[in-house]
C-alpha cells in the first residue's frame, strides 16, 4: 500500500504556486555564513551507548576555549561545534587528534551549502578533516628512512601529511611519519619493504590511537 501510494505521488503535477523559487535575503545568508564559518560538525566513532552531555562537558574541558562554544546534537553521534572566535576553532583542528571514552571524535570543517548529515568522514585527519596520527615504522633498513619511503608507506593506508627527519642517519629504532588514516580500510600492522636480500617485513605502531572499529565508520 505504501509503494502504491508513492508511485502516485511521483506522478503529480506541480501546481504554478508551487513552482515558484523563493530566496532567502543576501543580509541574512551572509550573518548565516558567518556563523557557520567558526562550526565544526563531529562524528563520535562509536557503537556503545554514552552520555551525550557527558561528552559535552568533557569536550569543552578538554578543548578549553577562550571564548566559550555552544554544542548541539544533530542527529545520533552527529554533533555541530559553534565557537565564537576563529581562534578557538583552529586551537581545536590542530591541537587533536581527540576522543571520547576511548572512542574517535572527527571534525570537519562545515561544508557551504552542504547538509552536516552529508558530510562524509572516511578519513582521520588534521586539520581541515578531522584527527591526523603519527606513525612509527619500527626497524626500517638505516639506508631506507627517506622521505620518499616514508611517502609510499603512508600513501598505503591514506594520505601523507609529513615526515621526522629529525633522525636522517637512522640510530633510533623507529622512522616516523604522520598520515590521514582512512577509515574504511582496515588498519595497516606493517608493510614489506624491498631489500639488497630480498624483502623485510616492517611493523607500524600509532601514537595515541583510540579504539577504531570498521563497524563504527557506518553506523
């Protein structure tokens, strides 16, 4: 029945009235605009029930902006972040990446014209995106920690943001490199890298990584 009724409707005719577009005025749409500059939309990567004044509370303790910032829940783990200077916003975006509860909380930026239930977060990153991690390649080959290698690792799992080159001989155990992990591959352990002997199996640890469920992407 409610398909029957469906079909019908897609068949009605729009009346003169209802054709008609309406705008909204520029003053307005420009305040608007304003406004939503200095937003963020968060998605809470969960699938445990929690306590979305909790989070609220926590969030604005962690973050501890100057000049305060109202929450507001959107839709399910879907939140909009409204602070009231820029400044605050871009402490926010660069000092994460952040979580709740053990669970990844991403930010982005509010897209113009773009729904915040349409925004799209398949990547962590920082800032613009959401979180962004560094990684540490334990026991790379000393003549193999170059940007370039660091550049193909990374590109392995999302995009590459950066590389230490703190350590350019090689004496410390790890090469370290920092990535947009996208979230909808399953998390890298390690990599085999080519060698004069043949290949060489290389494992990655994360720093500050937060509990990552692929179930947690789409719920």
């Amino acid at each position: 029945m409610a398909e029957g009724l469906e079909h019908k409707l897609k068949g009605l005719v729009l009346t003169e009235e209802e054709e008609q577009i309406i705008e909204c005025d520029e003053d307005e749409i420009e305040t608007i605009g304003d406004q939503l500059i200095l937003c963020l939309v968060g998605k809470l990567l969960t699938s445990n029930p929690f306590s979305v004044e909790a989070m609220k509370n926590t969030m604005k303790v962690a973050w501890r902006v100057a000049n305060g910032m109202v929450v507001r829940e959107i839709e399910n783990k879907l939140f909009i972040f409204q602070f009231f200077s820029m400044s605050d916003k871009v402490k926010v975006l660069e000092d994460g990446p952040w979580a709740f509860d053990g669970a990844p909380l991403l930010l982005k930026e509010v897209e113009e014209g773009a729904q915040p239930s349409e925004i799209v977060f398949d990547t962590i990153s920082n800032p613009k995106q959401s979180l962004r991690l560094w990684v540490k390649a334990e026991d790379v080959p000393p003549n193999e920690r170059t940007k370039s290698m660091a550049k193909s690792m990374a590109e392995n799992m999302g995009t590459f943001v950066e590389f230490d080159e703190t350590d350019p001989i090689g004496w410390s155990k790890n090469m370290c490199f920092r990535v947009d992990l996208r979230l909808d591959k399953p998390l890298k352990r390690g990599i085999r890298v080519a060698t004069t002997a043949g290949s060489k199996w290389v494992s990655y640890r994360y720093e500050r990584l937060m509990d990552l469920c692929m179930w947690d992407v789409w719920a």
